[in-house]
C-alpha cells in the first residue's frame, strides 16, 4: 500500500467516496511536492495526499492549526477545508485546503527585493508570537546549529568539490560562527520550519503566499529567519532584518548558520546520480547555490553598519 501510485482516478474515487459534493470538480495534478502530492480542485482548492510520507501528524497538524493561524497572518496560507480519512483502497491521509495562487519561486521569481523583504518580515512577525501550551514542540528541526553540526558534516562532504569549491574555508566559517552563537532566550514562538523556495509562491514579482506547513513547531524563530538569505534576492537581508526588527545578533548569527545549512541540502537536492539525494530537484540546486553565495556575502556585521 505505500508504494501506490496517486493517480487523478485514485484522488476522485477517494473524493467520491468521502467527499461527493467536490468530486466532480476539476482535478489536475500540481507539480512538484515530496511528503505529499498536490491535486488543484476546481479554482479555489487542492487535495494534499500523502506520498512519501507516512506519518500523519504533519497533515492532522496543519488541520489543527491552520485555520487558527491564518487570519492573523498577512499572507495567504493553505486552510484545511475537510479531512480525508484513510480507507481500504488508500491507507494515508488526505486533505482538502484552499489553494493559494501564485508560482512557487524554485520555478518563478523575485523581481521587487526591498517589497518582498518587507513582506516577509511582516508574516514573520505575525507568526512569531508566543503559542498555546498544546502547541507542537520542536521534533529537532529547529535545533541550535551545535546540535544540527552532523547533519552540516554529512552535506557538505556529500556535495562534489567543483560544487563548493574555494568557499569550502569560508562556509565552515559560517557554520562555526552559528554553531558558537549563544541559544535563543526569549518565549518559544510559531515557527514554519522548512522555509525555502519551494514552499512559497510569488506573483507580481513578490512574495504571494506561503505553504507547506507540516514542520510547524514552537520555538527558536532563527530557522524562519535564514529565508532572509534562502529566499529574498542578494543585497535584501540586511532591509529584512530592519524591517523585522526583533532579531539580536545572536539570533541573526544562528539564522545565517541555519540558512548556509539549508542551502547545502538544496544544492544536494537537485545533484542527479549516486551523490544526490532521492527524488532530486533539478531548480534547486541553482537556488541553493545562489543562497550560499548570499550567506557568504552578505554578513550579519554588516546589518548595523
């Protein structure tokens, strides 16, 4: 059963049998996704159904707290509309949310820097306020950079030397800073998690929409703030930061650490062959490069200058 195949006869059948009223709307697939598989459901919604990802606290989580987060959040965010329960045919979970419009920006792109930093740092400081006791805690994603060195070890001797090449000095450095940064003091906040080009759309040139909300946790806000290199175009962080406003030189040290992680998991996501990881994405590995070369350029001293 886990190794079944999505098809749109698949999704209808399950939206026939759970959710008549919706089934005969029109379905397509979206492409793209990992964990789950995306189908547009007439104009306004999307069926997100479990593919690789068997767990299905991401999904119950995004249909717990969605709905409460979003209207306070000044970007669209997908809203559960219905759950899909699994069944004999399909033992995953699916769900029915709205579709935010836009082009996810691993395929479109940022042309209004400075706007789409301030809209950033505007749903970031809506999202990072402090949560409920029953919020979901941290599962290790959003650790500080110390605990997270392995991971920075493995993907960065998994990358071919032609990919970091004289920089491999410069982004241990990185790294080390974030790693010697002190820990997050203040109240554990809402944090996204997993912030990166795939995971937000544009349109107009700027930020649209943010999506994919499986690695919603409470915590240390340093994981979102890396977008500020992940994300926004070259010579943007520093008006983020400003525009954020609530980031200490620690947090911003963290943030650059975690953002130079990330951007090496994208360059390995989109290697073809033996070195890349499974279910490689071929625009990401420009995008991850680009990013890195933001996080070397663009250092957190230079944000009080």
């Amino acid at each position: 059963m886990a190794d079944i195949e999505i098809t749109a006869d698949l999704v209808r059948d399950l939206l026939r049998d759970q959710r008549p009223d919706l089934a005969e709307l029109p379905l397509r697939e979206v492409e793209g996704g990992w964990g789950n598989q995306m189908w547009r459901l007439g104009d306004d919604l999307a069926v997100r159904i479990q593919r690789m990802d068997a767990d299905p606290a991401p999904q119950l989580k995004e249909r717990r707290w969605l709905p409460l987060l979003a209207p306070r959040l000044p970007l669209p965010i997908p809203v559960p509309v219905c759950g899909g329960a699994p069944c004999e045919r399909f033992s995953k979970l699916w769900t029915v949310m709205t579709w935010v419009p836009g082009l996810p920006l691993d395929l479109g792109s940022i042309t209004r820097g400075e706007h789409a930093a301030d809209t950033l740092a505007a749903f970031l400081r809506a999202l990072h306020v402090p949560a409920p006791a029953d919020a979901p805690a941290d599962t290790g994603r959003g650790a500080h950079p110390k605990d997270q060195t392995e991971g920075f070890d493995r993907f960065f001797a998994s990358l071919a030397a032609d990919a970091i090449g004289s920089d491999a000095a410069r982004i241990r450095a990185v790294w080390e800073d974030a790693v010697a940064a002190p820990a997050w003091e203040g109240p554990p906040v809402w944090v996204h998690g997993d912030l990166h080009p795939a995971n937000v759309v544009v349109a107009g040139g700027t930020l649209a929409g943010v999506v994919d909300f499986g690695d919603l946790f409470v915590g240390d806000p340093a994981l979102d703030l890396a977008a500020a290199w992940v994300l926004l175009p070259a010579g943007t962080a520093a008006h983020f930061f400003a525009a954020y406003g609530r980031a200490d030189e620690a947090t911003i040290r963290r943030a650059r650490g975690l953002a130079a992680l990330k951007s090496l998991f994208l360059m390995l996501m989109g290697q073809n062959g033996d070195r890349g990881l499974p279910g490689g994405k071929p625009a990401w590995g420009p995008a991850g490069r680009a990013a890195l070369d933001r996080v070397l350029s663009e250092r957190p001293s230079r944000f009080h200058e």
